[in-house]
C-alpha cells in the first residue's frame, strides 16, 4: 500500500534523536562497514560495538588480512558465530588483497549501483540486507536495507504485505522511498521499532504514526 514517506520521516524525526544511533550503520568506511555487518549478524550492538572497536584498534585491515581465523574467532568470539565470521572475514580481506593488492573496497566507487551491489553479495556472508548496509553507509549510496524491525513495521503499517520476503520489501523500499529519505528513514524506523513499534506489546498509545498505521490490532495496544 501507498504510504507518504516524507509524513513518516518528519514525524518519527520529531520523536527521536538519530544522534543516539551508534554502530553499525554510523560507520562512514567501507571496509568497517564491511566487517561491522559481518560481526553484527545474530548478535547485538552492545556485544558488537567493543569487540569492532578493539579490532580498529589493534590491527589494520592488511594486518587482519594475515591473522591466522583462529586468532581472530577468539577475539570475537562474545559476539556469537565466531569460527563462521572470523573465517569469512578473513577470507574477504584475503581476496580483497589478492584481486587488488591491497586490502581495500575504494574499487567499487568506480561500479554502478547493481554492478556494486552484486560484487558484494557474491562475497560469503554478505547477503541483500548487509550489501545495501555497506553501500547506503560506507558508500553513501541511496540503499535501503530491511532489518527486522523494520520489517516488522513496514508490514504493521501496511506499506508490506504480510507473506512478503524481506528482500522483496527491500526492492521495493528501494524503488518507492525517494532517495533524499533513505538514510534517515532507515534508522528512525530502527528506532522506531526498538522503542515503540516492539515485536510484542507495540505502544501504540504513544506511536508517532499511529494515523498513518494500518495494523488492525492498534487500538488493542493502546494503553502498553
Ligand atoms: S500504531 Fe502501533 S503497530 Fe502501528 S506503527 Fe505505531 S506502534 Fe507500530
């Protein structure tokens, strides 16, 4: 269904404060988006956001590059996955070197939009959702990835159908939200689905959008 995004993003912008989002998305480097996807599957930004940072810390990503996987799925190891991450992080950074002798994504500045898009989800690990990550915030490229809250929302407010695949969702975003929205969108829904439009017992007495939202149980959450 049909939906003004330009009336949901001013009035999610009212409520909340972007300034309070940190990692992943933030992250302006490819390459940090990269690994910062990567890290971030199945786990949350307070166990991802320490363990990224002591990464950036100790190593450069040629260093990392050489790391035998072993080394790196210790150091990762809270953030969940960790002999699957640290082998594919690895494995990128290795290839990455081998294709451009140097640890590097700058090449994909110089591909189109799909041609970028379909480099990346070829690489193991890298699936439609963290390939428009990378490229919306390492890239500033107008992607919009669809996480599971915004999923969530999208579906209750009626812009998706219910049986629809979150990668359909997504190209679907990415053909109808005007391009100048995408980044704020993207994570005021965030946020609007971590504080407000929860998985279960939704406030919708104190919803933003509630005007603009079709879920038929709305009103039943009134007073959560
Ligand atoms: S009214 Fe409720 S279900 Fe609809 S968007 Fe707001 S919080 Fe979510």
């Amino acid at each position: 269904m049909k939906k003004d995004f330009k009336i949901i993003t001013r009035k999610l912008a009212k409520t909340y404060d972007l300034r309070e989002m940190d990692f992943p998305p933030l992250i302006r480097d490819p390459l940090d988006s990269l690994v910062g996807v990567i890290l971030s599957q199945n786990s949350t930004d307070k166990v991802t956001i320490p363990i990224f940072r002591f990464l950036k810390s100790s190593y450069s990503y040629e260093e990392l590059s050489r790391l035998n996987p072993s080394v790196l799925e210790k150091i990762i190891r809270p953030c969940g996955l960790a002999p699957s991450k640290s082998k594919r992080i690895i494995k990128i950074l290795r290839k990455l070197k081998q294709e451009n002798e140097k640890v590097s994504l700058d090449f994909l500045k110089d591909y189109s939009k799909e041609d970028a898009f379909n480099y990346l989800t070829s690489l193991e690990g890298i699936g439609p959702k963290s390939a428009a990550v990378i490229l919306s915030f390492g890239f500033g490229q107008p992607f919009f990835p669809v996480d599971t809250h915004i999923y969530r929302v999208l579906k209750r407010i009626g812009f998706a159908k219910e049986k629809e695949s979150r990668i359909k969702v997504q190209e679907n975003c990415e053909k109808l939200i005007p391009d100048s929205l995408k980044h704020d969108l993207h994570l005021l829904l965030i946020m609007h689905g971590r504080k407000t439009c929860k998985p279960s017992n939704p406030r919708c007495g104190s919803c933003p959008i509630f005007n603009e939202c079709n879920w038929k149980f709305k009103k039943k959450f009134l007073t959560t």
